[in-house]
C-alpha cells in the first residue's frame, strides 16, 4: 500500500471513529478513560499537537470544536454527568498509568 492511500484509510478511520462517538454521547470521557486510557480530551490534545508540530496554530478549544463536533461547554452542558466516587478513582488510576500529567 502506498503512503498516500494509507494516509486516506487512516484519515478516513478517524472520521468514522469521530462521528461515532459523537453519536455515543453517552459514553463519558471518565468510561472511555477508565477503559481504554484516552478520552475525547486525548484526542483532540493530539490533534492540536499534530497542528502545531505542522506549523499550524491551534489552541485547545479550537482542537476541543474539532473532536466534540461543537464547542466543548455546549457539549459538557448537554452531555456531561456527574462522576461517582468510583469512576473518579478508577480514573486517578488510569490517567496515571496512561498519561501520567495533568488531564482537563
């Protein structure tokens, strides 16, 4: 497969993987977290990184808009729930295992 083409699959992946979890917006950042060690969060933080190491300025609510599909409160507002003492330990867990630094 040649470099062009695959760029086009992965680019193509990662609409696909976007547009379903904007759709599973039942899915919370923390589930995702606790289960996979990623969020939404995670990928937009390396979508702007991808930017910026391309010379492409991107601050984090624009990379946020991209990866949530509006921007971040507006979906926090009408997606977001309230974690319970469990998921917030489980998370403490995973973030260090996985990221290890700050996650917001």
């Amino acid at each position: 497969m040649d470099t062009q083409t695959r760029t086009e699959l992965e680019a193509a992946a990662f609409r696909t993987l976007l547009e379903h979890l904007n759709r599973r917006t039942d899915v919370q950042n923390i589930d995702m977290m606790n289960l996979t060690g990623f969020c939404r969060n995670c990928l937009s933080r390396w979508y702007q990184e991808a930017a910026n190491a391309r010379g492409i300025e991107m601050d984090k609510d624009a990379a946020r808009e991209i990866i949530y599909g509006m921007p971040y409160a507006e979906w926090r507002a009408m997606n977001q729930t309230e974690a319970g003492a469990d998921k917030q330990a489980a998370f403490e867990k995973s973030f260090a295992e996985n990221v290890g630094k700050k996650h917001d």
